[in-house]
C-alpha cells in the first residue's frame, strides 16, 4: 500500500531542520505550511510512527510528540 500523503508530510518536514518545541512546529505546519489540522490528524499515524525512524530528524521526533500531545 501507497502512503503518498504521510510521505509528502515526512519528506517536507524532514528538510526543514531543527524544529524541537510542540509549539514551533504547530506554527510550522498550520502558518507557515498551511495545512489544515484536521487533514494532518486524518493521516495514517501508524504508518508516520512506523516511518519516522528511518529519516532521523529532530523535527519529525517533535511531529511525533505534537501528536501524542493532542
């Protein structure tokens, strides 16, 4: 199975580096990137959680941890 959406999420936010508070990525990602809450909280999370280890960024760990948050 395809992932195109969580994909496109990691790979964007993955080149943006050094995003470490809850607070700095909710900016991030709902003034800067403009995205819609509730279609990042649609999201796979399972496939995010699987796959956010495999890129090693500081700012998806804190994607992680503004989710769990919620």
């Amino acid at each position: 199975m395809l992932f195109f959406k969580e994909n496109a999420l990691l790979d964007t936010l993955y080149k943006i580096r050094s995003v470490t508070s809850r607070k700095n990525l909710q900016e991030l990602l709902f003034d800067d990137l403009r995205l819609e809450e509730e279609a990042i909280m649609q999201l796979d999370w399972n496939v995010i959680q699987s796959l956010v280890p495999l890129y090693h960024s500081t700012t998806l760990n804190t994607l992680l941890r503004w989710r769990d948050a919620k």
